[in-house]
C-alpha cells in the first residue's frame, strides 16, 4: 500500500477515475464539483457533530464516480456504489460495516431518502452545490450544445425536451429520484 493518507488516495482514484466521464456528464460533474461537495459535507458534518470526518469526506469524494462507468446520469449512483465497494475494499481504508456506510450513502445520494445519516448528508451537500452560484451556472453549460429553444414556437422544446418529457422528468421525481 502507498505511504499517502487513505484521503489523497481516494482523491487521486476520484481525479483518476472522473477523467473517463463522458464529456456531456462531465460539463455539470467533474472533480471540481465533486471537490466543492467534499467541502459542503465536512461543514455540515462538523455542524451536526458527525463523528467520522474522514467518513464523511471519503463518501463525498466517491459520491459521483459512478459517472465514469455509465451513459445515462441516473445509474451512476447504484454505479459508483459499486465502484466504490471494489475501491475501498482492494485498498482496506475501512472496515466492511464502514464501506457498508458509505456505499449505500452514494447508492442514496440521488434519491429523497435513504443511505442514513450520511447519505442525508451527502445528498444535502450534493444539494448545496446544484443551488448555489456555481451549480446554477453548471445547469446551464451543461445544456450549452442544444437550443434554448425555438423562436418561432415558444411554446415547444426548451433544451431538447418536450413538454411530455418534462413531465416524465416531474413524475420521476415524484417517485423519489433526484
């Protein structure tokens, strides 16, 4: 095993592994985002009185590598739990209840609920990051190729969706998925 802290190791398998995201899922969620989330959780952490920084900042810095494995943004979480069990049981950072923990807070991390307390952390400051500043101006870019919409019909595709696929999008939500 490397002499680096089992944080910076997780971190260089994050940079690493995120370098493979597909550009189009890469625009809203590369490291950076992953690094600004890191940051959110250990401040809320430390707030609530979480026992486990390196917990917390272990879960926040995996939370999104599942983006590297799939086409579509909605698997990454059950994804990148999976990746994350293999990571951090190869490398022994933490006992099998810990990688328990943390993995079903990833596998959580995109839905209303579930993955305990950390991952109600995880998704609170995954949350912080897409309402902020910065996660508003990501929103955007990441839709940067494909026409707002069509002047002439106002009322039609905005980004590429219809008005029905807006309302699919609202009744997965619905369903608990984020």
């Amino acid at each position: 095993m490397s002499s680096l802290n089992p944080i910076k190791q997780i971190e260089q398998f994050v940079i690493k592994t995120m370098e493979k995201t597909a550009s189009d899922l890469a625009l809203a969620h590369n490291f950076d985002h992953v690094n600004r989330v890191r940051h959110w959780a250990l401040r809320l952490a430390k707030a609530d009185g979480f026992a486990d920084l390196q917990v917390v900042e272990a879960t926040a810095l995996l939370h999104d590598v599942g983006l590297a494995h799939v086409t579509h943004r909605r698997d990454h979480a059950d994804v990148g739990a999976k990746v994350a069990r293999t990571f951090l049981r190869n490398g022994r950072f933490f006992p099998p209840h810990t990688i328990n923990q943390i993995c079903a807070a990833i596998a959580a991390h995109n839905k209303l609920a579930g993955g305990g307390q950390l991952g109600a952390l995880l998704r609170d400051a995954d949350m912080l990051d897409l309402f902020g500043t910065t996660g508003i101006m990501r929103a955007f870019v990441s839709k940067h190729h494909q026409p707002e919409y069509d002047p002439a019909n106002p009322k039609g595709e905005t980004w590429g969706l219809s008005a029905n696929e807006f309302t699919r999008v609202l009744n997965h939500l619905d369903k608990g998925n984020v």
